[in-house]
C-alpha cells in the first residue's frame, strides 16, 4: 500500500491510498527462517 497526502486548493488536507502489487512465497522454509528471529516476552505477575 502506498499513501500520499495533498492539500486542496481550500487547505483541506486529502489523503490517497493506492494498492501495489506484491509477490511474496511462504513455505516451511521461510517459516523456519523467520521463526528464529522471535522473543518471547514473559507475562507480568501479579
């Protein structure tokens, strides 16, 4: 997703989206990959 922020020609400010096109795979690979990147936070207690 992409945004862009105008303002009108009374000073409004307009905000745009647009969608883009992406292409990404996700398998057990990458998975696994991205999986040795995560924390565990530990819960307070009370």
């Amino acid at each position: 997703m992409k945004s862009e922020l105008e303002l009108s020609d009374d000073g409004k400010a307009m905000k745009y989206y647009e969608l883009v096109s992406c292409d990404f795979q996700i398998n057990q690979d990458t998975i696994t990959e991205s999986v040795k990147t995560l924390t565990i936070k530990e819960k307070e207690r009370k």
